[in-house]
C-alpha cells in the first residue's frame, strides 16, 4: 500500500473518522514493519501510529498527516506511482460510485499512474467497506438490545458512512467530494450530538420572557417527538427543524404547532417588539426625490449612462463616505454602470452572485473594516471544502490589521429554479450559522440574508424581502426599497459583542450536531408539500 494514499487517508473529514480508524491503524502498522528502524520517515509513521492508539482528535492526525508527505525518500511499499514531484497530498475518494484517486490541494507537478491510482482506490474501499459493515452489525446489535433507547438520544451512537452523507449535503457537487477538509476560520463551538432540549425553564413571573420560554419548551418536546418519528421535512418542517437546535424562527404567522404549544399573544408581542426595534423608516424626502430624479433620467430614451454616473459620482462626493447616503448612491452607480437592459436568461448561482447581490449588497455593508466575502466563488476554498455545512455562500467578516476576524454575517443565494426543499436546508443552515456566530463571539445579534431570484431562545426573525434590481429599469423598485435597505443598514451597524460572559455561560445552547438532524428528518422531497416560510 503506497504511504503517501495512507497519508491522504488522514485527511477524511472528521465525521467519517471514527469508521476508518482501524483500518488505518493495521495499514500503518503494516507500512512500518518494512522500513528500516530510525529512518526520518519511519519515526514520524510511528509517531503517527501512537496518535492513532490514543484515539486523538482527526484535527490533530490531519495537522501531524502534513509532515508525512515532506519525506517522499522513503521505500515505497507499491511502486505503481511513477514520479510525485510538488504534491501536497494524495486524497482517496471514497465514494462508492466513483473508485479512482485524486490530487488535492495547491499541486505543483504530479504524474500519476492512472491505473495504479485506481487499484489503490478500489483496495482500499474494498477494507473501508468491510470496516464499516463490521462496525454497522455491531451498532445494530447493540441498538436491539436496548430497544428503550432511540438512536437519537444514543450519545455513543456512530453513524455509518453512508448515514453521514446527510440530506443537509446533498447539494454538494461531485468534484466537491473529493477535496481535503481545511480550516475554514468560522465560529465553531462544542456540538452536542444527541438532541437536548434542556431542562424545564423556571417560571419566573417578573420576568419578561418567562412565559416565552416556558411555551418554546412545550414546543420543543412536541417537536423531539416528531423527529423520532422522522416526520419533519425541510418545505414543510423550517421551524420545527431549528426549534431542535434551540432556534425560534418567528413570521408574522404563526405555524400550527407554535400556536398549540405557545401563547398566541406572547408570540405576536415578541416579533412586534423584534419588528419596532430593528425595523427603520427612512424620511429624508429631499433624498429620495434626488433618486426618483435620477431614476427618470433612466427612463428617458437614449439615456447616456456616463451623463447619469458623472451625476452620481458628483452627488458621492458630496455625501459622508459610509453613511446609508453613500451607499445607495454608490449602489446605484454599480446598476448604471454594470447592469444590462433586459435582464438576463437563466441565471445560475455564480452569476446571480457575480452579476446582481454583490453589487447591490456590497456599498450597504461592506468597508475598509468590515468585509462582504463569496467563499463560493474561490476556487482554491470551494474545492477544499467537504460539505455544504461548512461554507456558506456569504461572510460578512470584520478586518483586524491583515486578517479577517470575526463574523457577523451570513447568507445564501439561490436561482430561480431551485426548490423549496433546498431554500429550507439554506435557512436551517442560515440560523445555525447565526447562533454559533453570537454564541463564538457573545454578540447582541448578526444579521443573516436569504437571496432567491424573483430556556435560551435564539430568535430569528425576517426583517425584509426585497426585490434586487436585474435590469436598468428596476432602480424604480430599488427606490421603492428604500426603508428596507435602510432597516438592514442599521441593524448591520448595530451589531456589537454584548453579551456578558456570565450571563452567556449560563443560557447558551450547544448547537446540534449537524448528522444527528439525520435522525429527525425525513430524507425525501417533495415541492407539492405545504411550505410555511415564504421564500420571495
């Protein structure tokens, strides 16, 4: 077995690990015993091995997998690689559907025997499979000997690789599956992996929020009980899906179960004190009949676009850099500047991204200190990013010297074309980014934005939906929105970390572990099912 596909097999994500480990722990030893005692390379395999019988972390095995790949002067056990020059990695792929062997990460040079590559790849898979079986039988038997325990409370419970591959994921691209995990930088804190509703909150009668609380509990019981039946989908099951991670996802009408559980009247004055709160009218007439002027300058035939950005760059100029002035005059000036006649046809995610949300997006709540960032649209992240869980389509990350620190916003952006199944696995997703990120960072709230073509309670609660411009002659909508780009203005601006250490420590929730919202989901899709949050 060649050590370099052993030590790519270091570099799995963490949750596949547990299935793989004592295949690599026989490997390893197998490899050891023919090298020669006190070669460089030998003490760092051995070294590695000893991790592996301590049952370390997979991030520390990853980080002590990068030193093997320097010490390519060591025998190798096959010789069915012909040269390896630059290589950072070797990644074995272990999806069943596709047996071949891959480069990851920055290579520089590699020649590879096509042929070797996929014998390495279908040896391999063949033990990993043989593991996994072995490792399915024995959960089974267990599970059947304590028939009062569901898998979903089981906290000693290891998914199979095939279980892992979570409904959450399966939007990733194939080519997506055959990259390394790196660190990504984002807000990561414990994660629970059994569903915990926590204890029954206290009923504290002077307390505001207790009544809140107490029915988001009830809510949370009736929900556990549908999960293990696996009842909850994603068109129809939004709100229920993020109550099990603690999440309180509130719409100006309310769904059938909150209203059985809560009090009607305790959920319509908490998203009315949510709405007055952030929500922003904006009264300065005099620029808003600036714009209007502007926009029918853009209605005129033969409009001269350079005439309407010398009037818009001369009107910058005149406004405070970062005020919301500034920003919907330079957002204009992106539309006249970039945006086309006729909007264009069959749009894909990319170019959604590209052509229309960042240009509109970018003068709002973007600067010098705080960054809008698309890790989809990198190459180098996309293609080393393993799961969907782990990337959202936007950052928003604020700047401390040359490094991005903090994140306080997220957001996803989807086509036209895309389905409710899969904008309600974007919202979940959306949330728990959120939570984690005010839970990381102890801040007073985040801001998290949903884009699709034409005891403690995590609140979440829809501030605006808006109509982004595709074409010229959409600024007239874009003026009518004014109020809403406003309201997300201010409250980008007021996010700041609040939250006192001790009064976190005491109501945080761990976010639930992504594999185990498996268990409560049903798998299937369908867009004839009821769906509750309207998507735009």
């Amino acid at each position: 077995m060649n050590l370099d596909v052993l030590n790519g097999l270091l570099t799995v994500p963490a949750k596949k690990w547990s299935n793989i480990k004592e295949v690599l722990k026989s490997y390893f030893s197998e490899s050891i015993a023919t090298l020669k005692n006190g070669n460089e390379f030998h003490n760092v395999l051995l070294s590695t091995l000893n991790m592996l019988k301590e049952d370390k972390s997979a991030s520390a095995l990853r980080n002590y997998a990068s030193r093997l790949h320097v010490y390519y002067n060591a025998p190798l056990i096959k010789a069915d690689v012909q040269q390896l020059y630059n290589a950072k990695l070797l990644v074995v792929n272990l999806n069943k559907e596709k047996e071949r062997a891959i480069i990851a990460g920055q290579t520089t040079g590699a020649i590879l025997s096509r042929k070797g590559a996929e014998e390495f790849a279908k040896e391999i898979q063949q033990d990993v499979e043989k593991e996994t079986e072995k490792i399915q039988t024995n959960q089974e038997e267990q599970e059947t000997s304590n028939n009062d325990v569901m898998r979903i409370v089981d906290g000693n419970y290891n998914p199979s690789i095939e279980e892992i591959e979570s409904v959450i994921d399966e939007e990733v691209e194939e080519e997506e599956r055959e990259c390394l995990i790196l660190d990504n930088g984002y807000p990561a804190l414990t994660t629970t992996k059994t569903i915990n509703i926590g204890p029954v909150p206290k009923d504290l009668p002077n307390h505001g929020k207790s009544k809140l609380t107490q029915g988001f509990h009830k809510y949370k019981e009736e929900v556990f009980k549908q999960g293990l039946n696996n009842m909850l989908t994603f068109e129809s099951n939004t709100h229920e899906i993020l109550a099990l991670t603690h999440v309180l996802l509130l719409k100006q009408r309310h769904v059938d179960l909150q209203l059985k559980t809560m009090d009607e009247d305790v959920l319509n004055k908490t998203y009315n004190d949510f709405m007055d709160k952030f929500n922003a009218e904006y009264d300065n007439k005099e620029f808003i009949s600036e714009l209007k002027d502007i926009n029918k300058d853009l209605k005129r035939a033969g409009f001269k676009r350079d005439r309407i950005l010398e009037d818009l760059h001369g009107k910058m100029m005149a406004q405070k850099l970062g005020s919301f002035e500034y920003g919907v005059l330079r957002c204009l000036q992106n539309i006249v500047e970039e945006f086309p006649d006729q909007p264009l046809q069959d749009i894909k995610e990319h170019d959604l991204i590209h052509n229309i949300i960042d240009p509109v997006l970018r003068p709002f709540i973007s600067s010098s200190s705080c960054r809008l960032r698309w890790p989809e649209i990198n190459a180098d992240v996309r293609k080393c990013r393993t799961t969907r869980t782990q990337r959202p389509d936007a950052m928003v990350s604020e700047v401390k010297g040359v490094q991005y620190s903090k994140c306080v916003g997220y957001g996803e952006a989807k086509a036209a074309n895309t389905d409710n199944h899969g904008k309600g696995v974007d919202l979940v997703r959306l949330a728990v980014f959120g939570k984690d990120c005010i839970d990381a960072y102890k801040l007073n709230h985040v801001i998290t934005f949903q884009i699709v073509e034409p005891e403690a309670t995590y609140t979440c609660i829809e501030l605006a939906q808006i109509s982004f411009p595709r074409t010229i002659s959409d600024v007239k909508s874009f003026i009518d929105d004014v109020s809403s780009y406003y309201t997300i203005y201010k409250v980008f601006k007021s996010i700041q970390e609040s939250l006192n250490q001790v009064f976190w420590q005491e109501n945080h929730r761990e976010t639930l572990d992504t594999p185990q919202y498996l268990h409560a989901i049903n798998k299937t899709k369908s867009n004839r099912r009821l769906c509750f949050v309207h998507y735009g």
